[in-house]
C-alpha cells in the first residue's frame, strides 16, 4: 500500500488513470483506488467527509422547494453531498462506478433516505433521461481524459429535467490545450456544450480550490427550459 502523504498519493492515482487509460477503460480506477483504500478515508484525495462547501452555500442561499423534487448525484464518492440534498427534501439517487464506494456510503449512512446505485457515467440508465430536477456534477469531469470528454458532458446534459437545473464543480483552465492529468480542467469551449445542449447559464462563479491550492475551480448552474408552448 501507498505511504499516506499527498505527493505520493497523487502520483499514485495519476499511475492508476495511466494504466486504466493504456486499456481503454478511462473510469476503471476508481474502484481500484477505493478497493485499495480497505476503509481508511484518507486514502481517497476527494473524500472530506462533508458536503462540498460550495454545494453547502448554494443550497443555504436557495430557498428550494424540494419536496417530492428529484436529485441525481453523479459519482458520488462517500455520500456527503448527497446526504446534504436529501437533507434539504430531494428524493435523492446518488451514483458511482466503484461497487466499493457504493457500499461504503450504504455503511456510513445505514439509515439514508438516498438510493446508492451502481452506475456508469458514460452508460447511464434509459429511465434517467430528462428525469431530474436537480443533477449535481463535482470532479468527475475533470477526472476523464478529454477522449471522452463530449460523451461525458452530453451523458450529464442528458438526466436534466425541463426546469430543472445542473450544478457543476470543477477545475477550470483558460487555454484549449489538452493539459496533463488527472485531473484535466475543463476549457470554455467544453464547457460551452452544456448550452449546445440545450441548456443556459445562469450563474458562474471563480474560486481557488483552497488557500494552499491557487488552482481556478469553476462553479456554474444550468438550467434546462421548459418546451416553448
């Protein structure tokens, strides 16, 4: 097992997205990097264990009417950010590739309202498109190299309701490109395919990723209109 400091850590998964990427299988690392974990946090350089601080301060600012709304986590890691939706009223599925990660949120939160479900990003289930009112998308584009880059922005587009809205987390990088990765920030012209996909901007905000950290996150909200009539 990896020794527990940061620099190895990072070099360690950059080694996993290498290898998963040489068999053409971009997301299959995440299972191996929780697998390998056995169960210590700390092993997993996504994992706060709270909700997102950002997500936090949008849902404080909103005054949602979330009961009977639907909310889609995408790769949801160790459950926070979906336990603070279901917190706020949404009927909340929450999705990751990694069998181990969905099991470790089903241990952490033993009595949750959420539905953890298996699920792949790039293949998701017929009966999730256009179906929720709130999809929430933090990292997971950034962790997919830009092969796949189209497919995973129009998956995503595609589980937003009429009306509803997405909320996206991710780093951000002004030229076009192709950085080194993981992760790989997203350009303006990526990111300009939400809206070639029907749907608008309506709020974007830049912030540093943390003190220590002067790395550009982006935090953007979609919505998606209703049909004209």
């Amino acid at each position: 097992m990896f020794e527990e400091k940061p620099e190895n850590l990072r070099l360690y998964v950059a080694k996993l997205a290498k290898e998963a990427l040489e068999k053409s299988e971009p997301s299959a690392w995440f299972e191996v990097l929780y697998a390998a974990a056995k169960g210590d946090t700390a092993q997993i350089p996504w994992a706060k264990l709270a909700p997102h601080p950002y997500l936090q301060d949008w849902l404080t600012k909103h005054s949602l009417t979330a009961t009977g709304q639907k909310a889609l986590v995408i790769g949801c890691g160790l459950g926070d950010d979906a336990e603070a939706l279901a917190k706020q009223g949404f009927e909340v599925t929450a999705f990751d590739i990694s069998p181990t990660a969905i099991a470790w949120c089903q241990q952490r939160f033993p009595l949750s309202t959420v539905n953890y479900v298996l699920a792949d990003l790039l293949a998701m289930p017929s009966q999730w498109h256009l179906a929720f009112d709130l999809v929430f998308e933090c990292r997971n584009i950034q962790a997919l190299p830009l092969s796949v880059r189209f497919s995973v922005i129009s998956s995503i587009a595609s589980v937003v309701a009429a009306g509803g809205k997405l909320l996206v987390i991710n780093r951000f990088r002004e030229i076009e490109a192709e950085p080194s990765g993981p992760p790989w920030p997203l350009s303006n012209s990526e990111l300009a395919e939400f809206e070639n996909l029907g749907l608008h901007q309506i709020q974007r905000l830049v912030f540093l990723e943390s003190e220590q950290i002067e790395v550009k996150q982006l935090l953007i909200e979609y919505q998606r209109p209703h049909p004209a009539t």
